[in-house]
C-alpha cells in the first residue's frame, strides 16, 4: 500500500521559488510573527498524531483575527495556493499533515470561549478551545460538553467538528454532529459562511452535517456554538471481566438488546488492559481475555435500576468477575485505564498505528479473532480498544517506523483490518476521519460513481481544489491502481466485496 504522504528526501521542484511568492504575499496581510517558512519553524507542524507520514509545509500561518484568516485564504486562492487548515494536530489518520507546496493554517490562536449560556444550555467559542476547556467553563453552571475523545485535554474543538469526533460516551449523547448546533467559518474564497442554526430549524437547505465531519475539504471553521448537557446527579461504573472475547463481545450486544443505552460502554483485550494496568494501575483484572466498562448515570434511583440490570446481562453472558465503583474516585479510576490506551502503548513500543474502523456490534468476536490472526500474518503484535457500544474499532499495531519493513507491514495490517471490517458490514472509520490513512481502503468501501459524487460536493464548495487536497476521497486513478493490488496471487483479497 503506497501513501503519497511520505515525504519527499529532496524538495519538490521550484519551493524555493514558490516559498518567496507566497511568504510576499501573506506578509503583506499578516504581521511579521504570524509567518514562519524558515525549517526549524515548520518542522513542528510535519505531521498530526499520524506520525509516520510526515511532510514539511511550505509556510505556516498564524492568523489572529478572522479578517486575517480571509485576507490569507483569498492571497491563497488567488495564487492556486493549497491550505491545510489545523488545530491542536492530535488527529489519527494524517488528516492535518501539511501539502508540501502549500499552506498550514494554524487556528490556535483563536482559543477565547465567547459566551455560555446557562438557560440555552448553549457555548459559543472559537475554532481552538480545547474540548475539556468547554467543560471546565460550563461546570459552574452544573452543565457539560458531552463528547469526549481520549485527548479531550488536548484536542481543540475545530477539530473534532473536522473529523466529528466521539469519546468514550458518544453511544448514549452521540458524537460532535449530535452536540454541535452551528458552525461559522470562511470558504476557500476567504467568503464568510454559516452551517446550521441556534434555532430550531435552519433557512434553506441544512448543510451542518454536511461540514461536520468533511475534515477541513470544506471551509475553514472559526467558531463553533455547542450544545451543553446537564451534569448527572450520579455515574457509576461496572467492570466486568471474561474468559473469552466471544463472551464479552456477545455481552456487549446482549446489554444493547436489553434496551439499556449505557452512558459509556467500552472494551479492552488481554494486551491493551497488560498495557494500561502497567501504566496506571487502574485496577484491572490482568487475567480476563478482555474487560468491559459499563458506565450507568443519571438520579441515584435510576443508577441503581441500571446497574442491576446491566449485572445481570453481563454475569447471564459469562462474566467471570464484576467489580462496581464505590465513589467517584473509584469511577475515574476505572476509566483512566481506557482514556491512557493511546500513551500506554506508547511505552511498549516505539510507534504505534491507531486504527478506526466500525462494525455491527454483533461482530465484535469476528473482528478479534480475524486481527488475532493477522498478528501472526505480518508478524506485527496489536493492542485491541473498543467503543464497543456502536462498534467503533481501535486496533493500535505496534510498530518501529525507523525500520521500513515493518513500515510496510503495518500499512498492510491496517488496510486489512479496514477491508475486513467493510466485509463484515462495517464502515471504513468511525471518527478518526480517512485522511491520508485510509484513502486505499475507501475504493474497497465505496464504488467510482460513489467517490465521483464526494468530489463532486467538494467542487461545490472548492472549485480549485484547494482546500485539504489528496485527502478523504480517492482519486479514480488511484482506486484503480488499488483494484489491480487487491489481486494478490490471482485471487481477490476479500472476494466477497463488491468490486467496480
């Protein structure tokens, strides 16, 4: 599998050149210190939390204002200049990884909550608060931002309207499309542009979904208004061990059958809990194959119904221990292990690569078994880490990037997991976004004509081409080039897909 995003050993033809027309240009429309092109400036800005496709910008942009962004994307356009916008740059699928001819738009100066509006249970803020910023601001009014990815400390909010993110109790309060009521931003055109609405409906037609999620292909965002939740009066977590990834796989549907929506349910296998336990001794059962965490909240009365009801299914499936969290220290405790997978991996390898992909939750065991086996197949080991509520996959195969085979191998592994996950009636990603990550695997998912309306809606928006480009959707060419490698010793790899 081959990746345009590796970057170059020597700089594409005419940079130099290039470098000084556009730093003339945005120069006369940003101050001095909002400007870097010398390298030691932009090696920072490489690459996301994708590390192994790395590529140097050839400007980066620091905007302080939003006539400052529009004055830079209108110099941009007008010079068939690429942009790449980017926030705090912890996205997994290299969505943020910069275009070596282009521009990296960094919006992390536009970090000011506007307002919280206790009664709307509403916040308006801009494009670079930190997800948990919104929380921590929204507290004293007994209110929340629900969605929370694992690098809530860290993930700003642009991005996770970009790649719509989820977190740990997306199943019960959904994902950013669910809690994000408008967003406000510029075209490529440097024009002002609004999605969606604070009223109930939106004039014309409602495009707000359309931009959550199209990872920056779009329009650049500026200001977001969120939806705020009530804090519960209570959450309490059960942690159930198993045996066998069957029987927790099999439980977690069990529990969604029963008609009980956990506000988080999550999975770990037998590595990634080795992992975590190591690292903060949250308390896990180092024995069980894998462990669920099934968080109930809400009144104190329904809690307690909730929790005995999950009890049940869990031991009625298998469940060989269950531990409930006595307070609220405890809870966390509980949970640290699950929001510390990504660095605990970190310690026990030298790189790691995240996949996302989603499957029915009846699947879950299918998956496990299948990546098992993979293991053995590119000789690479893999830490397994679900949101096994909606079926959204986080294998992490661990990796040494500085050796170019194992490279390699991990690519394969991935695109595996990926294509296995479409053919078991799954979805390429979840809320990592494609990116440069997954753009092979999107020709197994979707057919030419399919791909050909995506690009036909970004056109809509970005004639150019300017915004994000080589990213999210593939090229027919380069599915083409894909379908002849899927071909592998005559045979398909995954004959029962449908192919184009």
């Amino acid at each position: 599998m081959s990746h345009p995003a590796v970057a170059a050993d020597a700089p594409p033809a005419g940079r130099a050149t290039r470098q000084a027309e556009v730093v003339r240009a945005l120069g006369a429309v940003l101050p001095a210190h909002a400007l870097l092109w010398q390298a030691e400036d932009t090696v920072p800005y490489e690459c996301d939390g994708l590390t192994a496709y790395r590529e140097r910008p050839l400007v980066v942009a620091l905007p302080e204002t939003e006539d400052q962004v529009a004055a830079v994307l209108k110099a941009c356009h007008a010079l068939d200049v690429p942009v790449v916008a980017r926030g705090a740059g912890t996205g997994l699928s290299g969505g943020a990884m910069p275009h070596a001819m282009g521009v990296t738009l960094s919006l992390a100066k536009f970090n000011r909550i506007l307002s919280v509006d206790a009664h709307a249970r509403t916040a308006v803020v801009q494009a670079g608060v930190r997800n948990l910023a919104i929380s921590e601001a929204a507290a004293p009014h007994g209110l929340y931002y629900a969605p929370d990815p694992s690098s809530q400390i860290a993930c700003t909010i642009g991005g996770n309207v970009a790649e719509n993110s989820g977190g740990v109790h997306c199943l019960k309060y959904g994902l950013t499309l669910h809690n994000v009521l408008q967003v406000r931003g510029f075209t490529i055109e440097g024009e002002p542009v609004t999605f969606g609405s604070t009223a109930l409906d939106t004039p014309g037609l409602d495009l707000l979904s359309l931009v959550i999620g199209s990872e920056g292909m779009l329009a650049v965002a500026i200001e977001v208004v969120v939806r705020l939740v009530p804090k519960p009066q209570l959450a309490r977590c059960i942690m159930a061990s198993f045996d066998d990834i069957r029987k927790a796989g099999d439980a977690v549907a069990a529990v969604i059958a029963a008609g009980i929506i956990p506000a988080g349910l999550e999975m770990m296998d037998k590595p990634m809990t080795a992992a975590v336990e190591d690292f903060v001794r949250a308390g896990y059962d180092l024995n069980a194959e894998a462990i669920l965490l099934c968080e109930s909240d809400g009144t104190p009365d329904e809690v307690a119904e909730e929790i005995d009801r999950m009890s049940a299914v869990l031991r009625g499936c298998g469940a060989t221990a269950i531990a409930i969290s006595r307070d609220e220290a405890e809870r966390l405790r509980f949970w640290s292990g699950r929001k510390n997978a990504f660095p605990a991996s970190g310690r026990i390898s030298p790189d790691y690569m995240c996949m996302d992909s989603t499957i029915p939750r009846k699947r879950l065991a299918d998956i496990l078994r299948a990546i098992q086996r993979m293991e053995q197949t590119y000789d690479l080991r893999c830490a397994n880490v679900f949101h096994a509520g909606d079926g959204n996959l986080h294998p992490l195969i661990l990796f040494d990037a500085n050796d170019p085979d194992q490279l390699r191998r991990c690519e394969l592994f991935g695109a595996d997991i990926l294509e296995t996950s479409v053919a078991m009636g799954g979805t390429v990603t979840g809320e990592h976004g494609v990116g440069v990550e997954k753009l092979n695997s999107m020709c197994v998912q979707f057919s030419a004509q399919e791909n050909a309306l995506m690009n036909g809606v970004k056109h809509a928006f970005d004639t150019k081409g300017l915004l994000n480009p080589g990213k999210v959707v593939p090229t027919l060419q380069r599915c083409a080039e894909y379908g002849r490698m899927l071909v592998r010793g005559g045979r398909l790899a995954h004959p029962e897909l449908p192919r184009f």
